[in-house]
C-alpha cells in the first residue's frame, strides 16, 4: 500500500520511533507472554468454564488488533519535522477555531491521535485532516472563516482563530 494525500498519517520522528518499538514489543515479546497465558489456562481442564483461558484469548484479540493499528498506521506514516509557524493549518498543528455564534474557542490537534498521546498530561482532541472539519480548515489562514457540511448535512461555519505547530 503507497500513501496518498488522503491516508497519510503525519508523525514526528519521535512519535514514529515510539510506536514501532510498541509495535516489536507486542509482536515479540508480548505475544509469546500471552501464548504462555493461554497455554497454562488451555491445560486446566474444561475451557468452557474456565475464566483465566477466555480473559487470555480476548485480550490476544485487542492485542492483535493493536499490531494490525500500527502496522497499517506506520505503513502510511508520513515522518517529518514539526510544521513551520506560519498561521497556516496543516497536520500536525494545534488548531483553535470558533463555530459561527459562538464565542467559545475550540482548540484540537489536527493529526493523529497516536501523536496526541505523546504527551499523557496534555488532553487534547484530534481531527483527521480526512474528517469534514479537518478538510475544511487545512490549507486556511488564521483569520479565515470556512464553511463545510457535516456528517448530520447541515452547513457549518468556523472562523480559524490560531494555527500553531504541535510540540509535543
């Protein structure tokens, strides 16, 4: 699978670096643990009743979920540096917008949520760049006022308040 525009994930080479590394821990030394776990509960009798064997198998499932994530997340990884400071929106950046009528500034990361998780004291929400809004923005100036249709179809304008690279 080749990136496009439209599936690429923007990452730091920090963040790229940190989620292969989860990556060869949950393929490596995290799977054969689970195997273990499985192993031992299989050899206790009646799976049917036994608690210990399903606990293992289901979180074998969401631990093989997580590889397949960051595999399909790091084979579309665009890795670069932080976004240069220019007011304009792009992945990557921390974003404050205000929705028409309403005073109250919303401010997100546009990006990937596994680059939001970089830094577990920051609670940030994160857009796609893919999403409607996330689409809409990207590209504009701070001080822009764009319009886009939302999921629901209604019409829904924001103005860009600030663009800022994201520093994790």
């Amino acid at each position: 699978m080749t990136a496009t525009s439209d599936n690429v994930a923007w990452l730091t080479q920090d963040a790229y670096n940190r989620l292969q590394e989860e990556l060869e821990h949950l393929m490596g030394p995290a799977r054969a643990e689970i195997a273990k776990r499985i192993d031992a509960a299989r050899s206790e009798g009646d799976l049917s009743e036994n608690g210990g064997y399903h606990a293992a198998k289901e979180e074998q499932g969401k631990q093989e979920a997580r590889i397949h994530q960051l595999q399909q997340l790091l084979q579309r990884a665009q890795v670069g540096e932080a976004q240069a400071e220019n007011g304009v929106v792009a992945a990557g950046m921390i974003v404050e917008i205000k929705f028409a009528g309403d005073d109250e500034i919303e401010r997100f990361l546009l990006g990937s949520r596994e680059l939001a998780s970089l830094d577990e004291s920051v609670q940030l929400d994160v857009y796609s760049p893919q999403s409607p809004l996330g689409a809409a923005i990207s590209g504009q100036k701070a001080g822009s006022t764009v319009s886009y249709e939302a999921p629901n179809g209604r019409e829904v304008t924001v103005e860009i308040v600030s663009a800022k690279p994201y520093t994790p």
